[in-house]
C-alpha cells in the first residue's frame, strides 16, 4: 500500500528558513510525482508545485505561478522522500502544507494518495 | 491559466437528500477533473476524476460528470459521513488548480 509520511509540525519565527519533508513507501515510490499543496487557516487547497522523485534533475520540477521565487522543491530519490523548503519564513507561510502523489495511471494527473499534513506556524 | 469556480459556496442539506455541487472552469479542459472530500482536520480524499471515474472504495452514491468547462458532483443519498468540505481540481501534466470548495453542511 502506498503511504506519504510527512514530518512533523514546526514553529518558527519569520525570517527563520525550514525544510519539510514527505516520505514515501509502497511499491515503486520513487519513480513518481509528488506534489505540494498549501491550505491556509479556514481556507481552500492551492497547488503548490511538483517534482519528479525518479530523477534529480531539475527539469522535472514545476511550480505554480503563485510560489514560483517563494519557496523550493526537491527530493532525493535514494530514500524516496521530496521536500518543500522556505529560505526566509513570513507569517503568512503559516497553513497546513500536504505532500500529494501524482497517480500513474496514464494521461491521468489527479491526486491517489495524500499525506498527513505538515502544520507550520510562523509566529514572532 | 485555467481558474475553477464552484458552487455553491456552502450548502445545507438533510440526510437522504440528493445533492449536487458545481465546478466550472475558465475555459474548457476536457475531462481532466478530479474531486476531493476532505474533513475537518484531516488530509482530502480522492473520490472521482477523469471526470467520471469512482476512486476504487469510494461508495456508489457518489457520482461525476460533465466536459469541457461544466461538471458535476451529486451524492444520491446524503449519508452523516457525507458532511464534509468538497474540492474539484483542474489537472494537467505540469499544472494544477482547486476550486474554492464546498462546504456540506446539516440542515
């Protein structure tokens, strides 16, 4: 069965910088796209962006106009794990941040499997 | 860029009601829908995409439909478990956009 396991909630101060990170397992996890979504306090889901966990290069990473500039993915495909990075926190960063796989059916692009949620509060 | 606007925001409605929420999209976009459940507190959940097509588990009463730039999501039967918010999504290869959700709520 397919699981994503994110880390666990973090409380920073703005300015501060933060990696989290989505873990995944199941047969054949590192050769597909994870995706990053954002749902601020009593808010919607907005796409984030996506990477490719099969291959390192850069290519294969896309973000949404929204947070393009604003934060970085990546992942490393040895421990099947991506990673959503923020080198300057504000406290309007604070939202539940959900990893998402990318289904592998074919033509298909829709979200199967999420994870828990990474709960980031940026507060001074 | 392709923007999803649903309908309505929120909505009241009994158990064993038939319900049904709106998506339309800017502009047409196939079939390339998907729609989400998700809870309070908890991760959302894949119920339909490829517009029509039931996620493997999720109960029959659910049901999409709809192309191009209008779809649909009806639930037959409105069941205690069913309250909840709802997402449509517009995907593709490299991009991808939610709707604002709908919130089900008991009446």
């Amino acid at each position: 069965e397919v699981q994503l396991v994110q880390s666990g909630a973090e409380v920073k101060k703005p300015g501060e910088s933060l990696k989290i990170s989505c873990k995944g397992s199941g047969y054949g996890f590192s050769n597909f796209w994870v995706a990053w979504v954002r749902q601020m306090p009593g808010k919607g889901l907005e796409w984030i962006g996506i990477i490719y966990l099969g291959d390192s290069d850069t290519r294969y990473t896309r973000y949404s106009p929204s947070f393009q500039a604003q934060v970085t993915i990546s992942a490393d495909k040895s421990i099947g794990t991506a990673y959503l990075q923020w080198n300057s926190l504000k406290a309007s960063d604070t939202a539940i941040y959900y990893c998402a796989r990318q289904t592998p059916i074919m033509d298909l692009y829709h979200f199967d499997f999420w994870g828990q949620g990474t709960l980031v509060t940026v507060s001074s | 860029d392709i923007q999803m606007t649903q309908s309505p925001s929120t909505l009241s409605a009994s158990v064993g009601d038939r319900v049904t929420i709106t998506c339309r999209a800017s502009q047409s976009m196939s079939r390339r829908l998907a729609w989400y459940l998700q809870k309070p507190g908890k991760a959302p959940k894949l119920l339909i995409y490829n517009a029509s097509s039931l996620e493997s588990g999720v109960p029959s009463r659910f049901s999409g439909s709809g192309s191009g730039t209008e779809f649909t999501l009806t639930i037959s039967s409105l069941q205690p478990d069913d309250f909840a918010t709802y997402y449509c999504q517009h995907y593709s290869p490299f991009f991808h956009t939610f709707g604002q959700g709908t919130k089900l709520e008991i009446k």
